[in-house]
C-alpha cells in the first residue's frame, strides 16, 4: 500500500483520543500526525507505543499546526468545544467557526489537495465555513471537503438491526441531509435487508436516529456528548477515504458534502469515493410519501445553518 499521511486536528480531546487509536490500527495510515493545543505530546507518546505500522509524531500550539499538516492526504478535525452550561447555541457555533476556520486555513496553506474530513459541530455549518475558507485561498476542491454524518448511518443501522431481530454487520441504511435534528434523514424505505415496518415504528427510528446525540448527552448526565461512537464513525469513514484515494476498490458512503441533489447547496447522501475524492454523487432514489415530506420540512434549516457558516466567513 502507498504512504498515507492522516492527521487529527483536535486529537488530545474525546473524540480526537479515541479516534487517534483507531486510525493508529488502521492498515492504510502509514504516518499519524496528532495535533492539538493541549497534550498531544502524550497522547502521541501513549499511542506510539501501539505495535501497528504508523508512525505517530505529535505537535501541541498553533506554532506546530504547519508541520503537523505538511504533507498530509487525510485531515480528520474534530477540534472544538462541547456545549457547557450557560453557553448559548450561538456562542458555540462563534467558537467553533473560528477553531475550525484557523484549522482550515492552515490546510489550504500546508496540505491543499488532501481530503478534509469534518467532525466539529454544527457540521451543517463547519462544512460551508471550511469551503469558504479554502476559496479566499483559491484551494477549495469540492470533490475533497466531506462532514461525517457517518454516525448518524452508524446509529440507523444499529436501531434498524435491533428493532427488526437482523445480523447488524449484514444491514444498510441510507441516510440523507445533514447532521443536527431534523436535517437528519434516514430513509428506511431503502434499508437492506428490507424489513416489514409499520408507519409509527418508521417514525420512532427516525427521531431516535435524529435524536442519537440527545440521547448520549443525556446518559452521560452532564459529563459530555458522544465521543466512543463517533471517533468510531470518523475512523470508519477515514477508512473509506483512503481505500478510494488508493483506488482499491469501490467505495460508496453516505456523507455531507457540496452537492446538486436538493436545493441546498451541501447535502449528504450516498457518494462514490475514488482516487480524486468525490467520483460520484448519487440521487435520492424513490422516496415515500413520509421521507419526501421530511426532505420538504428540513430544506429551511439546513439552507439557514448553510448561509449562517457562509457569512462567517464573510463577516471576519
Ligand atoms: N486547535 C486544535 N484543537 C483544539 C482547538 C484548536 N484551535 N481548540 C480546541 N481544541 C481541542 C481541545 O483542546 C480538545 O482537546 O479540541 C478538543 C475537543 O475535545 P473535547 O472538548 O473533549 O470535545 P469532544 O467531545 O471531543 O467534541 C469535539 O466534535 O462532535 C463535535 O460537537 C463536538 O464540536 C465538538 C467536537
């Protein structure tokens, strides 16, 4: 197999610890690069001494984010702050735009043709931040700028399996539109191995697939929002990335990029990934009666959350 050079921006947090090891025992990361403003010094050391392939450097402070990204093919960034009490959703999404903006911009500076994998929330928004963010360097490829929403795929298909007594590693589930609520779609019409589902079961998966995230926070009471899942979701599609970038095999995923499916300009829905990134981007098939009227009732948030990281960008 090629080199591959994946870094993780973000890597001494929650989600970064646990994904750093999963893309350590990935087979096609030849050289880890783990970057944060905190730790990362041990983390790298701690998940150095893991015995598979890659080599893993670490670089701590803004003064290390170039050398952590030159020569990189994957990016995976899941730098950011959770929600704490007393922070407005607002405050969040200011804070978050600007960690994933300076991150961004020093991808298009070090690394401009590798493939950005976004996990930092609100991804709806993240995404067209980064795209913007690449242009005013004149380096944005839209075929190589993805939002995981793999999670939300992850959990579908676990709910799906569950509720329908399936083998959970044999099942599948589309799952389109965004990353937050409502804009999260999982079109179970399309699910395989097909399963008999009444109207209220349909519509009990959907919200608890759209709700995943609420249902962690809640759990953890206080303590954080999911990490185990979703670095497990980000390593799976940073796994997808690099078998298409080393032309393997085919590989379709669903993910959150920018896109003339819908009306909106960023959607996810299944791609095709190849040695370019972005080989295809597939339409929605047939939809029921229910998914099209969730598609209808999502398309105002998503095109807000849309604009609403576009004029970030605009306004710095
Ligand atoms: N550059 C690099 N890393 C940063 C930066 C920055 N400018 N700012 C913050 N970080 C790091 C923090 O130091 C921390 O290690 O990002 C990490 C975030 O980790 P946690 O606080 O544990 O948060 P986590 O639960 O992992 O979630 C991170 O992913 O899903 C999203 O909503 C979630 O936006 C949040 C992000």
């Amino acid at each position: 197999a090629p080199e591959r050079k994946v870094a993780v921006l973000g890597a001494a947090g929650g989600i970064g610890q646990t994904l750093s090891l999963l893309m350590k025992m990935s087979p096609s990361v030849t050289k880890l690069s783990l970057y944060d403003i905190v730790n990362t010094p041990g983390v790298a050391a701690d998940c150095s001494h893991v015995n598979t392939g890659a080599q893993v450097t670490g670089h701590v402070g803004a003064d290390q984010l170039d050398d952590a990204l030159k020569g990189c093919d994957v990016v995976v960034i899941p730098a950011g702050v959770p929600r704490k009490p007393g922070m407005t959703r607002d405050d969040l999404f200011a804070i978050n735009a600007g960690i994933v903006a300076g991150l961004v911009d020093g991808v298009a500076r070090n690394c401009p043709e590798a493939l950005i994998t976004m996990i930092s929330n609100p991804v709806n928004s993240t995404v067209p931040i980064a795209a913007e963010v690449l242009k005013k360097h004149g380096v944005y490829n839209p075929k190589k700028l993805f939002g995981v929403t793999t999670l939300d795929v992850v959990r579908a298909k676990t709910f799906y399996a569950e509720k329908n007594g399936l083998d959970v590693n044999t099942v599948d589930v589309p799952v389109v539109g965004g990353h937050a609520g409502i804009t999260i779609l999982p079109l179970f019409s399309q699910a395989t191995p097909s399963a008999q589902m009444d109207q209220e079961t349909i519509e009990a998966l959907t919200v608890r697939t759209q709700n995943g995230g609420t249902e962690v926070v809640e759990a953890k009471a206080g303590k954080g929002s999911a990490t185990l899942s979703m670095a497990y979701a980000g390593a799976l599609f940073a796994d997808a990335a690099l078998r298409g970038l080393n032309g393997v095999q085919d590989v379709v995923e669903c993910t959150y990029v920018e896109s003339s499916v819908t009306d909106v300009p960023f959607f996810s829905s299944k791609v095709k990934l190849g040695p370019e990134g972005v080989s295809e981007i597939y339409g929605l098939g047939d939809l029921t009666d229910y998914e099209k009227d969730a598609l209808d009732k999502m398309m105002p948030e998503l095109q807000a959350s849309i604009d609403k990281g576009i004029d970030f960008v605009k306004n710095m």
